[in-house]
C-alpha cells in the first residue's frame, strides 16, 4: 500500500501554506493562516479516506489530496477555456473551493474526522484503516467545511461557495436541487463547480490508480522472492513483519 515518508508529508504541508501565500491577500489570508496553524498537528497527517480501496487512506493522505484536486482543477480550467467555455470566477476562486472542499475531513475544532481503526476485522476483511470519529456530531463533510470557514470568519464570494458546496456532485444528495433542476432559470450561472467536480473525480482516480500500482508492486516482489528459495510451498520467516505474513497468506495459503 502506498505511504507517505515524513520529508513528503512536510513538503506537501509547505506546499499547502505557499499556496495560501501566493493565492491570497490582506485580511483574508491572515485568517486562512489561523486557521490552518490551528489545525496544523491533525491536518497534516490526516487521511483522505478510511479504506484503503478508497483515495490517500494514508498519514498525510488529506493535504496531498488537496493538492491535486487544486492542480487539476487549475489544468481542467485552461482545458475548457480554451475550448470555449464561459469562465466567469477567478482562478483565486477555484482554488479557495479546490483548497476547502474536503476540509470537514479534518474532524470539528478539537477532534479528528477519521481514527485508526482499532479492529483487525474490519482491516482485513473490509480495508478500512480509519474509521469516522463517533464522539463528533455528524454533519456532511461539505456542511463542515462551511462550518470551520465560518468559525474563523472567512469569507466566501458566490462562486466560491457554489464550487465548494457543489464539488461532490451528484455523489451528495443535497447537491441534486442544484445539479438536477429541469427549471431553466434554477441552472448554474457558472462553470466552476462542474470544473471542480471533475478535478474531484480525475485526482481520485489518479490516487487509486497510485494505490493499485503499489499493492501490485509489492505483491509481485513478495512473490517473486518466495518463490525463488524454493520450488516447494514457501512457509513465512518468524521475522516477517505483520503486513508481509498478512500478505503471504493472501498469496500462498491454502485456498
């Protein structure tokens, strides 16, 4: 499974904070500041997803996720520029609802969303390596992220709030009276949250992809070097770590 070293987990938090210095501004920037040394210790270790099938269900998972969904989101804005589409927000906008779309998943002001999963069931059976939180009050991952904003009094333009909320698409049912009217006069008055929405799909994507390219890399090494010590059945070293003996059951235990 992939994993994020700690110089990576730093780079990607350095990365996050030169983009809130180079995006934006006076008092708006002095209070995403705040906010973000508020949330430094949890945010840049949090995960983007409990199961590992999921996108980034790794340490430091969240900011990376963030991170591509801006890139994309930037590259996709171009790509439908210049094939004629109506761009009427600006790329400070799209990346303040790229930046804060995910940020409910850093939990409320003093808890985290995601905890390690403490049953070795769930983790085998069904991947998830993090749970939800159940001491937090439920709300939607979009509904605190409004919530959060709103605590440190930062403050959204139209475009930012339509990208931002929208950014799930029709994966959040509450977007379906904004994505789903047959009322012309109701239909979106700009493109940014489709933008958003595909830069959303295509990193995700991209993430499992990353994901489903290390578990093959490292099953293909396992295997390749049991299997060359000896032509009988392979039984596991006593000193194979926990994830190496899970995985040699996997590939050589009795079916």
């Amino acid at each position: 499974m992939k994993q994020l070293t700690e110089q990576q987990i730093l780079d990607n938090w350095n990365k996050l904070i030169k983009l809130v210095e180079d995006t934006f501004e006076g008092e708006r920037k002095e209070k995403l500041i705040k906010m973000y040394k508020h949330f430094e210790d949890r945010m840049v270790t949090a995960p983007a997803s409990g199961k590992a099938a999921y996108h980034n269900a790794m340490v430091g998972g969240y900011v990376e996720h963030v991170l591509h969904v801006t890139d994309c989101a930037v590259q996709l804005k171009k790509l439908w520029e210049s094939n004629g589409a109506n761009i009427n927000f600006t790329e400070e906008e799209l990346i303040f609802a790229a930046m804060h779309h995910d940020l409910g998943k850093v939990g409320d002001l003093e808890q985290d969303y995601y905890i390690p999963q403490d049953s070795e069931w769930h983790r085998k059976n069904r991947g998830e390596i993090f749970k939800h939180n159940p001491n937090l009050q439920y709300m939607t991952v979009t509904d605190r992220a409004i919530f959060i904003l709103n605590h440190f009094q930062i403050t959204m333009s139209e475009w930012e709030y339509i990208g931002l909320r929208l950014t799930d698409g029709l994966y959040e049912d509450a977007n379906k009276t904004y994505l789903m009217s047959y009322n012309p006069d109701w239909s979106l008055k700009s493109n940014i949250a489709y933008i958003l929405h595909q830069a959303d799909m295509m990193a995700t994507h991209i993430e499992f992809d990353e994901w489903q390219r290390s578990d093959e890399e490292v099953s293909n090494k396992f295997k390749q070097a049991v299997t060359s010590k000896t032509k009988d059945k392979p039984q596991p070293s006593e000193k194979l770590s926990e994830k190496s003996a899970d995985l040699f059951d996997e590939l050589f235990g009795d079916k």
